[in-house]
C-alpha cells in the first residue's frame, strides 16, 4: 500500500496523532515511496512557514533598523552638538544667519533621514513583492504603495535607468487585469455598483500614479464600442449599410456614458468620449468609404443620391447642436465632413459626365440654315439649363463648400464646348473665307453673320451670368477665394475670331463687285492706250465717280441699316464689347462693327488701284474720284478713312496734277 500526501496531510491534523500505530494499520507499504511523500510534506509546510514569517515580520529587517539606529544616533549627537553651540552663542548672535544655518542643517539632516529610510524599505520591499504569488493582489498592492511611495523619494534625489524601469514593469504587469476590470465596470447596468467599481479602480490607479491609464481604458471603452458596432453591420450575415445608424449611433453613445467619463475625468469627460468615438470611426473608415462609393455609384441617379446623403448629414448636425455639446458637436462635424469628401469624389465625376453629354449633343439639324446659326442657340439655353440646376444642387448638397466641387467641371465643359464649335466649324468660319452668296443681298448676307456673332455674344453673357452668381454666393458664404469660370477666355478668343472672320466676310459680299469693276476698267485702260482712242472706249472717264464705287457706298449704307436693328439685342452688344480692344459704349457697338468692315472695304480699294504711276492720266482722274467719294462716303457713315486711303488721295492728285 503506497500513501499519497492528502493522506499525510489527514494523519498530521488528527488529533491524538500515533505514527506507530496508524502507519501499522496501513500494512505493508513501500519506505521509499513514502519516504517521498513525507518529504514532499515537509517542503511545502517549510514554503508556507516562509511566507508566514514575511508577512508577519516587520517591514524593516533587523540589519535595517540596525543601520537605521546608527544613522540615527550619529544624527542625534550631532544635533545635540549644534544646540550646545547654539545656547552658548546665543547671547553673541547679530543677525538671523546663525538661525538660517540651523535650518539649513536640520532640512539636510531631515532629508537625509527621509532618503535612508526610503532606501531601506524600498529594498526590503521590493525583494518581497517579487516573491509574492501574484494572485495575491491584495498583498501586492501594499508592497506596490510602500514601493511607489519611496519611489517618489527616491526619484526627486536621483534616477536609476534599472530601477524605474523594473518598478514600471511590475505595476504595469499588476495593474493589467484592472484595466480591462474598467470596461467591465463601464459595461455594468447597476450604476450604485458600476460607482463602486470604478471608484476603487480609481484609487489603485491613483495610488500607483497610473491615472493616465485610467483615463485611456475610458477612451478604449468609447472607442472599440462604435467600433464594434461598425463591424457588426459589416460582419452581419446580410450586411446591410446604414449610416444614418452609424451617426445616431455616435450621438447615443456619447449621450449615454458622458456622465459617468465627467464624474471620473471631470472637465475632460465629454472631449475624451468624443474623440475617441471619432477614432473608433475613424479605424473602420475605409469600409464606410467603399461602401458609400458603392451606394452612389450603383444608384440610378448618383447626384440624388449624394444629395439624400448630404440632407442627412446636416440633420444630424443640426440635432446634434440641439442636443448636444461643442465636443460632440466637433466630432460629428468632422465625420460629416469626410462623408462629404467621400461625396465630392464621386460627384464631381457625376456633375463633368453630365455637362459634357449636354454638350456633346450639339449638332446641326438637318433642315436648320448652313449660313443662319440661330439653332445653336437652343442647345447653348439647354446647356445652360443644365449648369443652372447642376449649381443649385451641388449648393444644397454641399452648402458653403460647393464651389471646389462643380466649378472645375464647369471649366471642362467650357473647354469642349469650344473644341465642339471649333472642331465641326459650327459658326461657319472655315467655310466662308473665300465665300460670297451672290444669290442673296447685302443686308441677307449681312444677317447672316450678325447671327453668328450673337451666338457668341449668347455664349458670353450666359458665362458672365453665372459667375456673377458665383462671385455673389460666394460672399453670402464668406468665401474669399475665387472660384469663377477661369477659362472664359477660351469663349473671348472665339468670340473675337468670329468677329474678325464674319465682317471679313461682310465686307467681301461688298468687295467682290468692286474688283470686277475695277478690274475691268485697267482691261479697257490697256486696250484703249493700244488704239489711242480710250475717251472713246471707256464708259466715262469724267469727274463724277464710277458706279461701282458708288454701289460700295449703297452696300455700306444697308449694313449699317441692318448692323443697326442689332443693336437692342444683349448678345450682340455682349459679342462686341467683348471683342473690342478699347473701351466703347453700348451706342458705339454698331459703329464698332462696321468700321470693321470699311477698313476691310477700303483695304481692298487701296489693292484694286494698285501702282499709281502705272495708271494712265485718265485712268488716275476716274480713281481719283472715286477715292473722294468713298472717302466721302465714309465719312458719312461716321467712319474714318484709313491713313492708305489718305495717302492714296494725294498720290492720284499728283498724277493728275490737280
């Protein structure tokens, strides 16, 4: 029969205990096996002894208060000494430095005793918290106090790198299951026992000068809850993505443990628990992101969508300032704003997809006019339109910050609009270079540029329109930076080359006839100086002008007439006050415009007449006055003869010796 050490243990407790008789009663047994036992026994009765006697014994060893009393008695003889000196001086003292010195003596005499005795108990304490079971927590906490206590001593004289970091390491290894007892505590429904807990967690963290790591199990509370209950939604078997949950979520949670982070964290309270929300969104923030892109991009129409989500936000806001305080309020802010940034990504894409397919159904209907180009004028309205409303949501959307969202779009638009234009030479002004409609008058040919030019000038005024309400929106928001249409000059070099090419063209219905003519009469000048019979030949070579000459006037006269009727019409002032290089009044734009198309008129007069000294006599006298009714002429019509008419004047009057 063998024994076991509960055995052993039974025997020794009885009462009356025979060894000889009861180890008989067992039979035949195995000594060594027992003699094992017996031993095992005895050691740890010999380990419980031990820690008996450190628990019981002071906490100062005897060598300790030995070296203590040493100190002690080499203090008190030395103190004796000096009031000794004191009271036989007394009587001879002529100031307070005697007094001063004293003090002095006895201050380094006290702290001198205070840092021996911390060293004393620190060692002796510090060896038996390191032999300490560390379940027991009750007795490592005393030892911890005493430990931290003649740490703070000991630290204000010197600092041990080993020491510190010995002692750090063991209220971190102590303090460790407390810190997740915190959220237990905060996790408890009984708030008269959630007080209790908390409160004598406080205390051991306060004690051991951990009350930061008190405060951050608060934080990592807040925090990992919302995380939690963001991957919950995530993580579900049917996910399911909702934000507005997610923010009322943010605001419950604050609202529910605010009170109790105040009590414990005081002022602090209601800025930790919102942070540290903020944070515990903030790690799951990709999933948010993706999964708002996904909704947006996978909605039918994206900017409604965008604009539902940014409603919500701004309620949320709007209830938290009710409800709520600035801490909370930031917080939510700050969410609410990177939602929107998330928004604008997204967006921004949207708003450029739809101006550039407004923009790209521009065409030329089948049954509209090649040379009229009224019908741009519908698509311009509906493109418009389009930007109109694309602004109106983009504000409601987005509020004060609506403007980096929508105008880089707006830009883009306009850039393919005039590539648009350009490109199929929608305003006519490849084609009609070299092209002159004989079939139709002057004041048709004429409309038919005009109508090029208001469509510009349309263009214009529409840009302007919405910058100007831009620029006024802007400073309702208080919005200092610029954020109008910056490419607009894009439209300014279009309107001014439609300009320059239609009066060119303008001018050339009126010019085409004038080089025949003129043209025409050098062919008979020629043949007639071969004959010498030219005043035969010739149609009139007298003073009064030649008729085509005077048909330039006519034309010029019905362009002025049909410029004229334009000039009520906004879009065609819009084109010309833009393209004028000096300032000008709306009254002038007319004049503007056909002084354009004189000088082109008397520019090609000037190149008809050629080389004055290769004209005949009577040749240069037609010439001559035809130069001075066209001069004339413009004149009349308010217009300046250019300085190559001037000069052509008087080189003919020299010919003809007048």
């Amino acid at each position: 029969m063998s024994l076991d050490a509960d055995s052993v243990e039974r025997l020794c407790e009885k009462k009356g205990f025979d060894a000889v008789s009861e180890i008989a009663n067992l039979g035949k047994i195995d000594l060594n096996a027992t003699k094992n036992v017996v031993d095992g026994v005895l050691d740890a009765r010999l380990d419980s002894f031990e820690r008996e006697r450190n628990i019981c014994q002071p906490p100062v060893s005897m060598d300790g208060i030995a070296l203590l009393v040493n100190d002690t008695t080499k203090l008190d003889r030395s103190l004796v000494s000096h009031m000794r000196m004191l009271k036989q001086n007394e009587g001879s003292l002529i100031s307070t430095n005697d007094v001063l010195e004293f003090d002095s003596a006895k201050a380094k005499a006290d702290k001198l005793v205070e840092i021996v005795k911390a060293k004393i108990l620190w060692t002796t304490a510090f060896r038996e918290a390191s032999a300490l079971n560390k379940n027991n927590h009750a007795e490592m906490f005393a030892k911890l106090v005493t430990l931290q206590r003649c740490h703070d001593v000991l630290s204000r004289y010197s600092k041990q790198a080993d020491r510190d970091a010995n002692f750090e390491q063991m209220k971190d290894e102590f303090l460790s299951w407390y810190s997740t007892g915190i959220v237990m505590a905060l996790e408890e429904d009984d708030e008269v026992r959630k007080a209790d807990q908390l409160e004598t967690l406080r205390e051991k963290f306060t004690v051991l000068n951990r009350s930061h790591v008190f405060e951050s199990a608060f934080g990592s509370f807040a925090r990992n809850k919302i995380k939690n209950f963001v991957e919950q939604m995530f993580d579900a078997e049917e996910p399911k993505f909702d934000l507005w949950r997610i923010l009322q979520q943010v605001f419950t949670m604050w609202k529910a443990h605010k009170r109790i982070f105040e009590q414990y964290l005081e002022e602090r309270g209601s800025q930790a628990i919102s942070q540290n929300l903020f944070e515990g969104i903030n790690s799951q923030w990709n999933r948010i992101s993706d999964a708002l892109l996904c909704e947006m991009s996978s909605s039918e129409n994206p900017l409604q969508t965008a604009h539902r989500i940014a409603t919500m936000c701004t309620e949320h806001l709007d209830y938290v300032k009710e409800h709520g305080d600035d801490n909370i309020l930031v917080t939510c802010s700050t969410i609410t704003n990177k939602l929107l940034e998330i928004l604008s990504e997204g967006y921004s894409k949207q708003v450029t997809s739809v101006l550039l397919a407004s923009v790209n159904k521009i065409h030329q209907p089948e049954r509209a006019s090649r040379s009229r180009h009224t019908w741009i004028m519908a698509f311009i309205e509906d493109l418009f339109s389009t930007i109109r409303q694309l602004i109106e949501d983009a504000e409601s959307t987005f509020g004060p910050k609506y403007f980096s969202y929508i105008v880089p779009s707006l830009e883009l638009a306009m850039k393919e609009f005039a590539s648009l234009v350009s490109n199929n030479d929608l305003l006519g002004i490849q084609k009609e270079q070299n092209e002159v409609r004989l079939r139709k008058t002057v004041q048709e040919n004429t409309e038919d540029k005009i109508s090029a030019i208001c469509v510009t000038g349309y263009l214009l005024s529409g840009i302007d329109e919405v910058n100007e309400y831009l620029g006024e929106s802007a400073k309702q928001y208080g919005v200092s930076e610029n954020f109008a249409i910056s490419n607009r000059n894009l439209l300014e070099s279009m309107n001014r080359m439609v300009l320059d090419c239609k009066a060119e063209s303008m001018a050339l219905s009126i010019n085409y006839h004038m080089g025949e003519e003129v043209a025409e009469l050098k062919k008979q000048s020629v043949a007639s100086q071969a004959v010498e019979s030219l005043k035969n030949t010739l149609p009139s070579f007298s003073t009064p002008p030649h008729s085509y000459v005077t048909s330039v006037g006519h034309g010029l006269l019905h362009q002025m007439n049909t410029i004229a009727s334009y000039q009520t019409d906004r879009n065609f002032v819009s084109a010309i006050l833009n393209a004028a290089e000096s300032e000008i009044s709306e009254e002038e734009v007319d004049i503007w415009l056909l002084n354009k198309v004189g000088i082109s008129v008397m520019r090609a007069f000037y190149a008809n007449v050629g080389d004055v000294t290769a004209l005949s006599t009577e040749l240069a006298r037609q010439f001559h006055a035809d130069i001075v009714f066209l001069s004339e002429a413009m004149v009349d019509l308010r217009l300046k003869p250019i300085p190559e008419i001037d000069d052509l004047t008087k080189r003919l009057a020299e010919k003809i010796q007048i």
